[in-house]
C-alpha cells in the first residue's frame, strides 16, 4: 500500500521587473490571449493532483495587487501565502522558502516546487515527473537537452570550448526538493556573499554538495524573457489551453 502522500508546496516567482522584456508592464502581467501570463502557471498548480497549496512571492508595494487582480480574480484558493520578494531571484526563493519555514502548520517532511511565473506551460506531468524525481533523488531540476551546440567564451568572446552536447541540458523550472535539504542549503548561501545564483540547483550542488538529478520538461516550457517569446507563447497557449479555453 503506497504511504500517505507528503505535502507539496509550489513557491511561484512574480517578483522580477522583466528588464529584458523592455515592457512597461511587468512581463509576468502582460496578456497572453485574454489572461496575464502568470494566470497559466497558476491555474495548472491549482488543478493539479500533486500540488497542496502555492507560495506566491510578488514584488515590492504588489501584494495587494496580486491579491485582488490575479488570486482573487481567478479563484487560485490554492494560494495560502502572498509574500514580497527581493533584488535578485535568490532573494525571492528565500523568502518563499521562510514563508514554509515559519508556516504555523510547518511540515518540513514535504517537497517545495520552485517555479517561474514567467512559464507558462508547466503541465501536470511535469509535475509528475518532477515528485517521483524528488522522492527518489531528494533534488531534481525539470530541464531538457539542448537543440543547439554550445559555447564557453573567454573575457573577450572568443569560443573557448565546446561541451560535447549530449551532456548540455537546458534548465527549467519547477525545480524540485527535499524542504529541508532546500531550507538548509539557501540557509547557508544567505550567510555568504553571494555572486551569480541563477537557479536553485546550483545552491543545492555548490552549498551542500549534492547531486541534482535532472528530469526531461518539454521544449514547450519556454520562459518568457524577451518580446519574441511571447509570440511564440500565444502558439503554444492555443495547443496546450485551447480546448480548456474555447473562443468565447
Ligand atoms: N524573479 C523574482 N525575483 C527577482 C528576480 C526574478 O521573483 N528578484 C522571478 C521573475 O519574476 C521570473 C523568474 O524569477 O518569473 C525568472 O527570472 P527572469 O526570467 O530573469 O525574470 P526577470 O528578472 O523579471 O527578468 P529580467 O532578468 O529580464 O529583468
Ligand atoms: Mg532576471
């Protein structure tokens, strides 16, 4: 008889200023045929059979915002927690991961699932690939192997070597831990100086020297980063949402 389920807390991301979108609006807000690109992300973390409750972790002053707009507004009952996030995406994950540290209902037994407002198309199984990852793995980052050949530069872009490209993946979110392993980990990088943190994993593999497994996405879990994306992305919303949302 398979053990009683651990809880599972999806932390989700929003608190970047998209730079590279170049946007006046936050690109996490922007619209993607009729709902902000965040609405995605949320709405298959909400329906999901895996998720137990979502950390949403918005900018500076945008708490209440997010409340009424998007939490409220689209009925993410889900979401037990809205906290502000910091400078850099690290930032952010710690204070996510505080909100689960401190919870009065804290259960660090559980798996946290950090993810990217700005991926829309984060599916239910991903999030299935993802949990059996982290059960049997403790760490496990969602990625998929690279298309393209590539290239390390040196200081003055020349290429410098070239990985052998079956070994270069490409890394997505949700990235997906042990709490605790997580907590302990982020505990100690906050404790330093830190330079360069783009993704969880390497906090995991650098502070605690663990292995990160890594579990195959889809190519369709793109992030939105600059305004060509989102072209891409309304392409996808109609494959991957087009049946749930007919035209009305
Ligand atoms: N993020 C965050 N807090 C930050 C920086 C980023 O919560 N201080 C979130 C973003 O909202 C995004 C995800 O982390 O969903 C991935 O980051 P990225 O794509 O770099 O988004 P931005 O930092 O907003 O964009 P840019 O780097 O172009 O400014
Ligand atoms: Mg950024």
């Amino acid at each position: 008889m398979e053990k009683e389920k651990k809880r599972c807390t999806a932390i989700v991301l929003a608190a970047g200023r998209g730079s590279r979108m170049g946007s006046k609006v936050h690109k996490q807000y922007l619209d993607l045929l009729g709902k902000p690109v965040i609405y995605y992300s949320l709405h298959t973390f909400q329906e999901s059979g895996i998720i137990d409750d979502i950390i949403l972790v918005a900018g500076k002053g945008q708490t209440e915002y997010v409340r009424k707009e998007i939490v409220e507004r689209y009925g993410f009952t889900k979401v037990s927690h809205i906290t502000e996030g910091g400078k850099e995406r690290y930032e952010s994950v710690w204070e996510g991961l505080k909100v689960i540290r401190d919870r009065k209902d804290s259960d660090i037994a559980g798996y946290v699932f950090i993810h990217d407002s700005a991926r829309p198309f984060v599916d239910e199984n991903i999030l299935k690939r993802g949990f059996a990852g982290v059960k049997e793995h403790h760490a496990c980052v969602i990625a998929m192997p690279s298309k393209d050949t590539v290239k390390l530069a040196d200081e003055k872009d020349f290429a410098a070597s070239t990985p052998d490209r079956n070994k270069v993946w490409i890394v997505q979110t949700p990235q997906i831990f042990e709490i605790s392993l997580i907590i302990e980990a982020y505990s100690k990088l906050m404790g330093e100086q830190c330079i360069q943190v783009t993704d969880d994993a390497m906090v995991v593999e650098q502070e605690m020297n663990l292995p990160v497994k890594l579990i195959e996405g889809t190519y369709e879990n793109i992030k939105i980063t600059t305004p060509e994306d989102l072209d891409l992305a309304e392409v996808f919303v109609k494959r991957v949402f087009g049946k749930m949302f007919p035209k009305s």
